[in-house]
C-alpha cells in the first residue's frame, strides 16, 4: 500500500438528484488534504468532475453495469495501471451488489471497502425489510414485491389504493390513480429490473440517520436530521439535525441486528402524534448525498470509513451533532471547459495535477488545465 | 383576550415564513422537548420541529413547565393580561387542548 493512499469514489453528479461522490470528496479534503482522491464516472457530464472544490484529482469513466460484471473489473484493472488506488469508496446502490457478493475481487487486487456482509445487505433489502423490523420490533410500512401489472393493482388495492411504487434499487413514486400507478410500474421496471416494489403509504414527518457500523453491531459515529425541504419526488433537499433518544435507539438496534459494517442511511417516517413510532422506509447501504453536513460539525464519517477501510487509528472521536443545525442545498452553476470534456470522451480519463499543496479547509484549487494520459 | 386563537401557536411548515416575532420579559426556558426564546420561537430538538408562540401562550407554557396547577395559571394570566376570569378560563382551556393536539402536552 502508498505511504500516501489513493482514494477512489464514484457517484459524482450533483444534479436533481444528488449522487454522494462529491460530498464525500469534499468530507474527505475537510481533514486528508493531501489525500490523492480519483473519480470513477459513468457519464462524461457527471456535475462534481468540473467543480473547483469537489472535483478529483483524476477522474476515469467506468462501463455501465449493462455491460456486465468482466467489462467493469477490465476496466478497474486498467484504471489501476495508471492510478494504483487503495481505497473504493462505492456512492451508487446498484454498484454495490457485485462488490458486496465478492470482496475478495477488491481483496486481490489490494483494494480496501469498508462494505457489509452480504447477509447484512440482503437482509435489509426492500423486499425483505419486514422480516428485518419483525426481529428488531421496528415498525415498517407493508410492502409487497411485484412482477406483474395485476399483482400490482391487488396490492395497491390492499393498501387503500394510495401507495408508493419503488425501483428495486433506487426512486419511488407516489401513485394514486390505477393509470399513475401502471406506469409507474413499468419505468421502475425499465430502469431497476424485477421485482417492483409496493409500498403502503404513511403520512408524517421524514428522518433519516446517517452512521458507519463496525461490523459487529457498533454504530462508530451518526446524524440524525428530520428532512425540512423535499424536491417533488420527495428528496432530501435540506434537513435540520435531531437527537431523539427513540430514534437512536432505533438506529442502534438495526444496526446490531445486522452486524453492519460501513456506511449506512437509514430513512425512516414518523406519523403525526405524540404516540407515534418511528417507521422503517428503507436503508441505503452508501453514504447518502448529505454526508457532508455532518462533517461540518465535528462527524466526518467519510473520513472514518476510510480510516476504518485502511485499519488507520480515528483521527478522533465522532461527535454528535448540535440539534438545530440545518443544511439547505444550493444551487449553482459551474464553468467546465471543452478540453476536459474531450480527454474523458476520447481517453477515458482526466488528470488534474495542482500547482500547490492543497491548503487545510478546502481554499480554492489552482489546477492546469487537464492532460491526456495515453 | 383570545389564548388559542391562531397564530398564537403555530408549526412552522418548511418553507412558511415565520411571523413576527413578540416581546415576552421572560428568557428562555424548556417546556417538555420544546426549548422556548423569549421571542416566541420555539424548538423541539428531539422532532427538529419549530414553533412560534404569542406572549399568552408563552406564559401559559412557561407556568406548566414549572407545574403550576391552573387555578395558579389562571392568577397568572389575569394578574398579567387585562382579560376577564373567565374568558381566561375558556381560553386556556382550549389551548390547552391544542398543546395536545401538537403532541407538546399529555
């Protein structure tokens, strides 16, 4: 391994809905400046390659998963001739599959993940939340995996009518006629294959909590937030940090159960009342596209997954943090240049290489413009 | 003198503007999960929930976060306000009930 490791992340668009690359990128430069971090995009126009704080110092595009498992280690090979990275830091749900079922792949080539246990990650798929919250008495909404349009409407019909359509990896839609809900079904299809997922529908606030498990039934360090602002399909576009000791409890006895190891979101939602428990949504085996807010306040937890991955001593203890505390995301747009659209379209990879050391607490870059690497 | 007529006590939804704030002599002080300014903003660290209050309701709030019984309140409110006895009466009892309805009292 590097004296200096190199990190790898993917997942680097920050468009409508945000992808958790650069905000890992840019926890991890809050406190590894020096760190060398590489990108690995599928899309040549993935929003964090072009920004002036966030982007990484070389960025190379990966097949897409369509093109099959041996496309996608070739090309992890390949990208390792140029840039002998150390640590993956995997920020997509469908990437995480393949890399969860066969560690040893990373393990041969000398990689570090900090991933779950392929039990744990198939215990806490969509379809199989239920049996998960039965043996850990958390509330879940009832949800029924479907593979045609008639199992469809029976179980929608089950569910009052008003229900939530969901990819079997990512998206969900809130459907309340018969018609919105059919084609509904078939863009989740399309997009994240069978089964499809429906959803009994509960009203009330939204928490998430973000953390890293130990991988034997520790949580190292988490956030909670109750999401203050939703984008219409119902992302988290600012959230305000909690601390409910019911939530956390939640959280700790999830986590325990699935002996997790690694990043983790959880999503939960609470109906309207003071009796009212906390329901298990889903939980996302990644980093979510906020991780980077709680680094703000003293728990960088992608910093501790790479500390965690490398066998590194914590740089210090995960702190809670504040209630009250929000994020709101923003907006803004970003000068690209043509040349280092053209080096990734035509080689497949960007090289960026700084002029000075990266200063502490992420001051502007200055960067030359990017190279081709044959 | 009405205690639950709106806004006196109010959830701030996402993206509602928040409404002017009230002068109360009083600082802050906590009431079940709810810390309270003297302002009248109020926030539940535990549901990440804010509130605004009017200076009657914060009264009322601060009173109950120190177990006063409402006969006691009640002492309070007229000796404070310029409200009738009963009127008072009335009045706390039905912001009372919308303390419950917010899930901020049993």
């Amino acid at each position: 391994m590097n004296s200096s490791p190199t990190i790898a992340v993917t997942g680097l668009h920050r468009g409508e809905n945000p992808q958790p690359g650069s905000a890992v990128i840019r926890s991890l430069r809050r406190v590894y400046p020096e760190l060398r971090i590489i990108g690995l995009c599928y899309d040549t126009l993935e929003s964090g390659l072009y920004s002036e704080e966030d982007a990484p110092d070389a960025a190379f595009t990966l097949p897409y998963p369509s093109a099959g498992l041996e496309a996608f280690w070739d090309r992890l090979d390949a990208i390792r001739e140029v840039e002998r990275f150390d640590v993956l830091i995997p920020c997509l749900d469908a990437e995480m599959a393949p890399l969860v079922e066969s560690p040893e792949k990373l393990r041969e080539r000398g990689i570090s993940a900090c991933l779950p246990s392929w039990k744990a990650f198939e215990a806490r798929d969509k379809s199989k939340l239920p049996d998960l919250c039965e043996r850990t008495h958390c509330r879940t909404p009832q949800t029924v995996a479907v593979n045609d349009v008639s199992s469809l409407h029976q179980a929608a019909a089950g569910f009052g009518g008003s229900v939530f359509v969901k990819g079997r990896y990512y998206e969900a839609q809130l459907t309340s006629t018969p018609a919105a809900r059919e084609s509904a079904y078939w863009h989740m299809l399309e997009t994240w294959g069978a089964p499809v997922l429906v959803q009994e529908r509960i009203e009330g606030e939204e928490y998430n909590v973000i953390g890293i498990g130990d991988g034997r039934g520790h949580i190292l360090g988490s956030c909670a937030i109750r999401k203050m602002l939703r984008t219409s399909n119902g992302k988290g576009f600012g959230g305000m940090v909690v601390r409910d000791p019911q939530l956390d409890a939640v959280a700790q006895s999830l986590i325990a159960e699935l002996r997790w190891n690694g990043p983790f979101e959880l999503e939960f939602v609470k109906p309207d009342g003071p009796k009212a428990e906390y329901c298990l949504i889903e939980i996302n085996p990644r980093f979510p596209a906020w991780c980077d807010f709680p680094s703000t306040l003293n728990c960088n937890l992608p910093a501790a997954a790479v500390e965690l991955a490398l066998g590194w001593q914590p740089r210090e203890p995960l702190r809670h943090a504040t209630p009250g505390k929000f994020f709101i995301r923003h907006a803004i747009d970003m000068t690209g240049d043509i040349r280092d659209l053209a080096a990734l379209t035509t080689t497949g990879q960007l090289i960026r290489q700084s002029e000075e050391p990266r200063a502490k607490g992420r001051e502007p870059q200055t960067r030359s413009s990017a190279s081709h690497v044959a | 003198m009405n205690l639950a007529s709106p806004p006196i006590l109010q959830r701030q939804q996402s993206g509602q503007p928040q409404s002017a704030a009230v002068s109360a002599e009083d600082t802050s002080f906590s009431f079940r999960t709810t810390t309270w300014q003297a302002d009248g903003f109020g926030f539940d660290a535990t549901s990440g929930e804010f509130f605004t209050a009017s200076p009657t309701a914060l009264v009322v709030m601060q009173c109950l976060a120190a177990k006063m019984s409402t006969v006691q309140i009640l002492d309070r409110l007229t000796s404070t306000f310029d409200v009738p006895r009963r009127t008072a009466e009335r009045d706390l009892e039905s912001f009372l009930a919308e303390l419950t309805t917010l899930g901020l009292q049993d």
